[in-house]
C-alpha cells in the first residue's frame, strides 16, 4: 500500500497502490489538509488504477463521505474524478459517491476507467485547465 500526491497548476492526483486501508487514507488526507496548495485546488483525481483491494467497511466509508462534506463547505466546488478498473474498488467508489451526493456537497463526482478520460471531464470546466 502506497500512495503519491502529485501537486498540478489546478489541482491534485492521487495515486494509489497495492490494498488501500482507511489508515492510508488518513494519512494522505493529513498531507493533503495540510498543504497550502489544497486552497487553491479546483480538481482531484483520485487514481486507483494500481491498486488490488480498497479495505474500508460501510461505515467507514460514510464517515469519509461525512468528512468530506466538511471540507467541501470550506473548499467549494471541486472535480473530483475517481478512477480504478477494479470491480470491487469500483462498487465502493460508486457508494461512496451515492453517500456525499445524498449529503448535497460542492463536490462533482465522477468514476472513470481511465486518466485520460478523467483528464476529459475535467477540462470541460474552464476554469480547471
């Protein structure tokens, strides 16, 4: 389990690795919090396309879901574009999304199997490019 922040002009990729644990989440997400760049952050790709196992329960996944709903009313809005090919990690993103869609957040959520289809959304918004 891994994880790289790689910082753009506009926002953020995350790229995950190996089996994703809440504990790895929290640790990026402090990273991430705590950097000045996060307050100008207009996208966020999440990329899990090397990842085997996304290890977080129903629970766990609302609370990330609730979390983030509180940084969404101090960010506001941002592009968030998950991307995985990994059928289980797939259903949990998608519940996920259910969850903070339910919550009425700034965030745009999306699932995509690819970066570049990702990277396509996201330059549908100007002021993201």
């Amino acid at each position: 389990m891994a994880y790289t922040l790689i910082w753009e002009e506009n926002g953020l990729m995350v790229k995950l690795s190996g089996s994703i644990t809440n504990e790895l989440i929290l640790q990026y997400e402090q990273e991430m919090y705590s950097d000045e760049r996060f307050k100008k952050n207009l996208y966020f790709i999440w990329d899990s396309t090397l990842a085997t196992h996304l290890n977080m329960t129903e629970v766990q996944n609302k609370i990330e879901a609730a979390k983030d709903m509180g940084v969404s009313l101090a960010q506001g809005h941002i592009k968030c574009a998950f991307i995985t090919n990994n059928e289980m990690i797939k259903t949990k993103i998608e519940v996920y999304i259910e969850y903070i869609t339910k919550l009425q957040t700034e965030y745009d959520l999306k699932h995509f199997e690819s970066l570049v289809d990702a990277r396509e959304w996201i330059k549908d918004s100007p002021e993201c490019i």
